[in-house]
C-alpha cells in the first residue's frame, strides 16, 4: 500500500512524525502522526519506497466507552517482523494501552473507511471485513444458497462465518 492512500484517509492533517526506531521495518521506516478534532492516527512507512508498514487510528478518549477503535492495519508482508520484535521486547502486539486491545483489520480498504469516518467523526460500518479465497466451486454453491433463500452472497457468507462463530464458542464452552 502506497502511504497518499493512507495520508487521503486521514485527511492529510499530519500534526508530526520521526523516525520509527524498531528495527523490524528497516533502517528508513518513519512515523507520522494525524490529528482531528475527533481522532488520532499515526502511519509507519518507508521512506524510500513510500510503502505502508502499518497504520493505527483511534477516537479521543471523552470517557465514552462505546467509542470506535482503536483499529490496527498491517502491511501483511511485515506483519511477522513487528510480531518477531513484540516477542524479543516481551511486549503484547495486542495490548493498545491500560486494558484496552488493537481491533486488526486484514482489510486495507476497510481501514481506510474507518480511518475516515473515525476522523470526521461520521457514522460507518464497525462490522470487521474479512477476506475469503473460495473455490469457484465453493462461490457457486454459495450463490445458489442465497438465492434460494433470497438473500445477497454477502449475506449468506455472513450467517455461514456467524454460525461458526457460534459454534466455536459452544466448542469451547463445553471444554
């Protein structure tokens, strides 16, 4: 991912940046923060290539604790590296600060969206995008479920990946 895209979704209110000083991402990685009204951001990218290592964006803290976020996007080419550092630190890549932990978005343009609306303080979607790689056959079958039951493939993807969920959580609450 190129670091305007990231940069557009903030809306190009950078308030600073330096350099990052994890060595995971390289000797040219740097930092960049954004700041709204409503939100905070930051994005580590190269300063070479201009590629995105990872991206973060959060409401302000007003003591609402239905406030969206935080929201955590890796480059999935690098994500291994920061998690091999977190390791040698003895750090959680999962902890964001006091009890709270990231929401990791595999989605890039589903960060994108969030990072927007979460920085104009705009409704959105915080249902989390998740890719799939299914078989032709597999989208097929799929398809022909939905619309027996006339619903979109969108929707049927999301009670097969909800029923599993559940059963998931059965599964474990009967060990």
């Amino acid at each position: 991912m190129e670091l305007g895209k990231f940069i557009e979704a903030f809306g190009h209110r950078i308030s600073g940046g330096s350099e990052f000083t994890w060595q995971c991402y390289g000797p040219d990685a740097r930092y960049l923060d954004f700041e709204s009204e409503y939100a905070h951001g930051s994005v580590i990218f190269d300063a070479k290539t201009q590629g995105v290592y990872e991206a973060e964006v959060s409401a302000k803290e007003d003591g609402d604790d239905n406030l969206p976020g935080p929201y955590r996007y890796f480059n999935p080419d690098f994500k291994s590296a920061y998690l091999r550092e977190c390791n040698e630190r003895g750090i959680d890549p999962d902890h964001a600060w006091d009890d709270v932990k990231w929401t990791v978005l595999e989605v890039s343009e589903d960060f994108f969206e969030k990072a927007n609306a979460i920085f104009n303080n705009l409704p959105f979607d915080r249902r989390i995008q998740v890719p799939l790689d299914l078989d032709d056959d597999v989208v097929l079958m799929l398809a022909l479920e939905a619309h027996k039951r006339d619903i979109t493939m969108n929707e049927m993807v999301t009670l097969i990946l909800q029923q599993a969920i559940e059963n998931h959580k059965n599964h474990v609450n009967d060990k």
